[in-house]
C-alpha cells in the first residue's frame, strides 16, 4: 500500500479542486444573484434592468494590431476589422509595424492608408513595447488589442464595448473558437482546453474577474492602462492583472467570438503554449500580492488561488501521481492477484478511455506546465514573440 495510497490521495485531491471549482464559482453567482434581488427588491431591480436597455452612445474605440511579417495576413486582418458592425467613424486602428521585413507596411499604405494609422518600429522588440507605441497613438475611449492572423465576428467589437456600459468593468474579452479543431491532435486538445478554459473565464467574470483576457480580443479602457510592463510574455495577463489591481473588473462575453487557427504540428504547437504559459507563470509571480489578499474579495481569496495552483502545485503533483502509477499498479497485483488485478486495471483503463480526450489534453497542459517551470528557473525567455506558419492562410 506504500505506492496506493500516496497515489489515491492525489488524485482525488486534483479531482476534486479541478471539479470542485467551477461548482463553487456557480453556487457563489448564484448566492450573489439572490443577495443583489433581495435588497434591491423585484421591482427596483426590473425598473433598473429597464433603464440599462436603452442604448447610450458608442464610445470611440482605438484598435492595436502589432504585427512582424504579416503579409499574408494583414489584408485580411484590417477588411475583417473594418466590415465589423461597429460604425466607422467610432473607430481608429493603429497598426504597429515592430520591425517587419516583407512588405506588410506596403500593404497597409497602399489598400488602407485612409482608414488606419501606421506606425513603424526600426527593431522588433517584443509585443508589449508595439502596443505602448501604438497606446501612444490611441485617442478612443475603449482600446482593443488584437494580432494579425484573429478573425471577429460581425458583432465581437459591439459585443466587447457593450460590456463596458458597466462602469466597474475595466477589461473583456471574448470566447475563442478554433476553426481548424479537427486537423491533428494538437489542435483536438487544444480545443478541448480552450472549451474548458472559456467556461471556467466566463464564470469567474460573473461572479468577480477572470485573469484571463485573450491577447486576439482584449479591450480595456483607455484611461485605466498607461503601459504593458515591456519585459512581459504575457501582455493580455499583463493586463488583465493591472486592471484588477485597480479594482476593475475583467469579464468575458459570451455572446461573441473570435477565430485563429491553432499550431497543428506537435511541435510548433508545444514551442508556443510552452512560452505562453511561461508568460503566465511570470505574470503571476510579478501580481503575487493579489494572493489570498482580502482586499479583492472572490479574486483574491478564490480566483487567483486556483490560477497559482493551476500553474504551479497542479502540473508537480500530477507528475508526482504519474511517477506512483506503475508502483502502485504492480502492488494491486501483488495484493489482489491476476484475476482481481486486471479487474481494477481494466475498470480504470475503460474509465480512462471514456475520458480520453480531457485526460490527455490535461496530461499535455501538464508537460507543458512543467516544462514553462524549468525555463523559468533556468531563465530562459524572450520577450520577442514566436508566430506559427501553420496558423497563417
């Protein structure tokens, strides 16, 4: 029993936070929900939803598009942006050219010079310094980060500015959906994660703030963010934690979308979430004081806590488990016998298979977790960001 009972113990340990949490974020919206209708009272609060319907003015939105080598995307990228539902003259683009040797800039100037706003960086140095050249620029009220190869629905602009009518809310984002989920493994378990990540973001933006803004659709008020710390990997965490540091709130609507392709070859796809999540692990490290801190409530004491645990405890003790499995697989059969042991084995294995998809899609955030830990200790990071070819046209 020496190998079963570590093993037994965390797994239902990871079982329960990971199954636990969500049922906690519903029960808390809930208690929330009844808490705002007694005191209010139901007429009250059906008077203040009338007044909410009426549409007020739409604010000007600044759009940041930073791009290296975009060519074959950014025809696309600004005519996706300008045939939006949102009026034209609400809205600015900025498109920030960091260090670009094709002719993405020739692009711009020639089929777009009248609707967007050029600016060129000599030297490409990382994404977080081209959107505080391109904040420079901003004169809307809303300003919403997004890259070359998204894609928005026609509503994603209206969807994300309507949030805003909220004055505590600071920062959204929207659900992301893969277009190409069924083109490898890579891509299944990358929409499997997304699937999850995506119900778990909007539940935390329901109840209190998610930290997880989405770096293709991550609108913020102009006023509230002065800059992207530049040694960052993570600008969308980045910014989401600033926002919250200033008692805003950070939402996801999820009533709109936004579509990229998803790496589909293993290893292009492992390099960039390994470097993505490495980014998350930094910006976690750099908000740290959020942690367990009563002053932010729901996000301090259970929001942030399970991000951490997420990236930090989660990814170590599942490997931990992982290293206890043949151990205690071999103590089953020295314990039950061959009958009884394939029993087990085979009850466990079919249950495993049932899940297939989310296990191995979890096993995989886990390697990948844990390789972003190494490259943390060991201090490898480039603020420069990696691109996909796979994700392009």
């Amino acid at each position: 029993m020496i190998s079963i009972t570590p093993l037994a113990v965390i797994l239902v340990f990871i079982i329960l936070i990971h199954t636990g949490y969500p049922l906690l974020l519903k029960s808390l919206q809930r208690y929330k929900a009844s808490r705002l209708k007694s005191y209010a009272g139901e007429e009250n609060y059906s008077r203040t939803s009338k007044r909410k319907s009426e549409p007020p003015e739409l604010p000007v939105v600044s759009v940041i598009i930073p791009v290296h080598n975009e060519e074959l995307v950014i025809d696309r990228r600004l005519s996706n942006i300008l045939s939006s539902g949102y009026p034209r003259n609400k809205m600015q683009i900025v498109v920030v050219d960091s260090g670009s040797t094709d002719k993405t800039s020739s692009i711009v100037l020639e089929k777009f010079y009248d609707d967007v706003i050029l600016v060129r960086e000599e030297h490409r140095q990382g994404k977080a310094h081209a959107i505080n050249s391109g904040l420079g620029k901003c004169t809307g009220d809303i300003v919403i980060v997004t890259d070359g190869p998204a894609l928005y629905a026609k509503d994603t602009i209206c969807q994300m500015v309507k949030c805003f009518e909220d004055p505590s809310v600071g920062g959204v984002s929207v659900l992301y959906k893969i277009p190409n989920g069924d083109e490898s493994r890579s891509t299944v378990y990358e929409r499997t994660f997304w699937s999850h990540k995506d119900r778990l973001r909007v539940l935390e933006g329901a109840l209190c703030s998610t930290s997880w803004l989405s770096g293709e659709a991550c609108a913020f008020r102009n006023k509230a963010i002065y800059e992207v710390h530049e040694d960052t990997l993570a600008d969308d965490s980045n910014i989401a934690l600033q926002l919250i540091s200033k008692n805003y709130r950070v939402v996801v609507n999820k009533n709109a979308q936004f579509t990229e392709k998803s790496p589909s070859k293993a290893k292009d796809y492992f390099r960039i979430k390994t470097r993505r999540s490495l980014g998350g692990l930094l910006e976690t490290l750099r908000f740290r004081s959020l942690l367990f801190n009563r002053g932010y409530g729901c996000f301090g004491l259970i929001i942030f806590p399970y991000r951490f645990f997420c990236q930090f405890i989660s990814p170590i003790v599942s490997f931990i488990a992982l290293g206890l499995a043949l151990p205690a697989a071999i103590e089953i059969y020295g314990h039950l016998g061959i009958p009884d042991a394939l029993i087990v084995i085979g009850t466990v294995s079919a249950v495993c298979l049932f899940f297939r998809q989310k296990i191995v899609a979890y096993i995989y955030t886990q390697l990948i977790l844990m390789t972003a830990l190494f490259a943390m200790l060991t201090r490898r990071a480039d603020v420069r960001w990696i691109q996909s070819q796979s994700t392009r046209l």
